[in-house]
C-alpha cells in the first residue's frame, strides 16, 4: 500500500496559521503560491534538495485596513437542512 505524501497540505495549514496569528498581531501578509522558483533560489539561496511551496510577506502596512463587515451566523450555517 503506498502512503499518501501530505507536505503540501501540512505546509499549507502551517501557512495559514502563520498568517492567522500575524493578522492577529497587527501585520500584513499575503498568500504567495506563484513565484519565479529559478529567482527564489537565487536570492533566498534556496538549495536545489528543497522544493518552496509557498511564500509570505511579514510586517506592519503603511496604510489602515478598513473596518470588517461580517454576515450574520444565520447567514452561513445550516443545520441539517439547506432552508
């Protein structure tokens, strides 16, 4: 039976909760999937044995962000049935 690799998926939660708790913290961030992978290694000097999946900008913005707006939870859930 062949295992199922799962960096890909673990990176991305790993990803996500970075940018979770750096929200948190007043920084700004950005989701970085696509990239010039030949650049990359160049300026991060990336060795060829490691494949970067993904990449994120990390600090305090200049600008303020608008205030949030969120739907009412009645909104987005359903229970047992769509209504």
């Amino acid at each position: 039976m062949r295992l199922k690799n799962y960096t890909e998926v673990d990176t991305s939660i790993a990803m996500d909760h970075l940018i979770l708790a750096a929200t948190n913290l007043g920084l700004g961030t950005c989701w970085i999937g696509k990239f010039n992978l030949k650049a990359a290694r160049e300026i991060l000097d990336i060795p060829k044995n490691v494949l970067p999946l993904i990449f994120t900008p990390l600090g305090y913005p200049n600008d303020k962000p608008r205030p949030k707006t969120r739907k009412k939870i009645n909104e987005i859930v359903r229970y047992e049935k769509w209504q």
